[in-house]
C-alpha cells in the first residue's frame, strides 16, 4: 500500500525536525510519501519515506516572484507532487487548465503526480460525482501518454470528506474507483478524506484502494501508527 501524508499548511521548522524524527520510527513496511510544506522540505530527513511536495508552479526558473518550480522541487529530491488539492482548487481558484500544466511540467522534470479529483457535497447530493471526476481527469490527463500515467496517482478526495470525519460507504468508494479505473486503468488509486485509525478496518476492504491520502492524520503519528498496523492485519 502506498501512504501519502499531506501536513498542509502546518509545523514550523523546530516541531518538523521533531516530526521527522517520530515518523523515522514508524514500523510499517507500505511505501510512505512525506508532503511537507516547502518550507520543511529542507529539514526533510529520512531513508525510507519519500518526499513530495504540496503543490508546484506551472512556471520554469524566471522572474515569478513567490514560485517555486520543477527544476527547485528536483533539486531537493523531490519524487512527488500533489496536485489540483481541493483546497488549491478552492482557495487559490486553480483551474484545470493550470493543473494540467503543472503535470506537463512535473513529468518534463520526472517528478510523479498526485493528481487529486473530487466533488463537493452539493455535486454530490446530486448525482454528479461521476462527471465532476471525469471531467478533472480529462483536463488533468488529456496530454499524457498511457505510459507516463504508470508513474501517476490518483486520489480521490470527496470534498466533503475532507477534515470532517465523514467518509462515503464502501459501496460508493469501490462505485467510484471502479469507474476511475475503467478510465485511467495505468494510474494507481489512492483515497483521501478523513481516513483514519478507526475507519480504516472498513475501507481496507476496497479492493480497488492502492493507498491513502492523510491530511489530519499525517501530524498524529501515534495513531498513524494504528493505522499502519491495522492496514498490515
Ligand atoms: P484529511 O485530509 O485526512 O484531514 O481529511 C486529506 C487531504 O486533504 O488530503
């Protein structure tokens, strides 16, 4: 299984250190991903977790005050980026179109997407879940050939999901990832939203879950390490 841990917008450089540290100590043997915020990336240390990022400029090096790019990402060992974040999607109005430059531009400088696709509660309630993703998938993923998208994750994030404790039923996830991987079947599938220690019993039981995508949990190791075992038995 493949962990993604998104700390967002949190820890300053002392509590990260500290962080680091506790999470070198995890006993799991799932393919762990760290997405710290930039400005931890330089304090990331760690020989069995990988290091991603939380989001990326659609920009090359330049004169973009406040960007930080591919080739900077790179340079620090970065292997991942998540991308299209509902919260980036929302907050900083990122658009389709920008997602689809900065996979174009992670895959120019080999660094592996995150792609994250989801609906809100109204898309939800009625019924348009499916065309909200299919739509984010195809603008995400138009350009990319079918052997780059091995290298791509995909996580499905139900916005209303996010951070608040309520997550969909087996029966809907496993509707959705089915349909997801009818689309995209290279791309490996991650589900994110409020996963945690005590839900993830049931959502191990999807067959179509190739690994999580944890925001809240991701700062707790404590019970990230339940959720570690709990996803070994
Ligand atoms: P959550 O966040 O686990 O706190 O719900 C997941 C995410 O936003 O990636």
């Amino acid at each position: 299984m493949i962990v993604a841990l998104n700390n967002k917008c949190n820890l300053g450089k002392e509590e990260f250190k500290e962080y680091m540290d506790r999470l070198n100590l995890l006993d799991t043997t799932d393919e762990m991903i760290l997405c710290p915020s930039f400005i931890n990336i330089p304090y990331y240390n760690s020989s069995k977790i990988k290091l991603g990022a939380q989001n990326v400029s659609n920009t090359p090096n330049g004169a973009y005050t406040g960007e930080i790019s591919c080739e900077q990402l790179k340079s620090y060992g970065v292997e991942y980026c998540i991308i299209g974040h509902s919260e980036r999607r929302g907050y900083q109005k990122e658009t389709n179109e920008d997602i689809s430059l900065k996979i174009q531009r992670l895959i120019e400088n080999g660094i592996k997407p995150i792609l994250c696709i989801g609906e809100s509660k109204e898309e939800y309630e009625t019924g348009q879940t499916l065309s909200i993703l299919t739509t984010e998938i195809n603008a995400a993923l138009e350009n990319v050939s079918s052997d780059i998208k091995k290298d791509i994750l995909i996580a499905y994030e139900p916005i209303w999901s996010i951070g608040t404790g309520i997550i969909p039923t087996n029966e809907e996830i496993e509707r959705i990832l089915t349909e997801i991987n009818r689309m995209v079947p290279e791309c490996k599938l991650l589900y994110g939203g409020s996963a945690n220690e005590s839900n993830i019993d049931t959502l191990k039981k999807c067959p179509h879950i190739n690994g999580y995508l944890l925001g809240g949990l991701s700062l707790k190791t404590d019970k990230l390490q339940i959720f570690l075992d709990k996803l070994k038995w």
